[in-house]
C-alpha cells in the first residue's frame, strides 16, 4: 500500500482538488475569450459600483470581489506572501465598498 492509502490511481479528495476541477471549464473559456472581453467586464461591474447606487451598486462590486477571490483561491499556493497580501486587501477593500453602497454610507 502507498504512502496515499487506498486511494492510489484515483482523484485526490478534498475542497481544492474538487474547486479546482470544477474552475478547469470556466477558466478554459476565459482563456479563449479576446483580452479585451474580459476587461471590459471588469471595468463596467468596478464602474458600475463606483458610480451607481444602492443595492445595484453593491451587488456589482461583490460580483467583481467574487471573481477576484476565486481567482485568489486558484493560484494562492502560487504567490508569495506579498501576493497573498496584496489580494486579501483587494478582496477587503473590495467588500468594504460594497457594503457602504448598499447601505448607502458612501
């Protein structure tokens, strides 16, 4: 027997293992996508976050804030500690703006 057990020969088990299949497709047709594409979604969900109201706003800006924090989870093993960094405070300030236009604070 492996040092793996019994499970030898068949997919590893777990959270990571399971999202990371699942993102394969997606990611796949992302990659096919003209760049453009892609940023142009970005910039219209930041810009209709930033420049709308209310509810709408809010629910733009978590829309993005999920985006990135999949995208976070996919190459976390893959960045330094600055990286890491780097994208928990996007993914903060992210949902910090979110949370003050749905209550209307900013």
């Amino acid at each position: 027997m492996s040092a793996r057990g019994d499970r030898t020969g068949t997919r590893e088990a777990g959270l990571r293992p399971a999202i990371e299949r699942w993102s394969a497709a997606p990611v796949v047709f992302l990659h096919r996508m003209p760049r453009w594409t892609l940023l142009t979604a970005v910039f219209v969900l930041l810009a209709i976050g930033m420049i709308g109201g209310g509810w709408v706003a809010a629910a733009a800006l978590l829309a993005l804030a999920a985006f990135l924090a999949w995208f976070a989870y996919l190459n976390w093993p893959a960045l330094d500690g600055s990286g890491k960094l780097l994208r928990i405070a996007a993914l903060v300030v992210l949902v910090g703006f979110a949370v003050g236009r749905g209550l209307e604070q900013f």
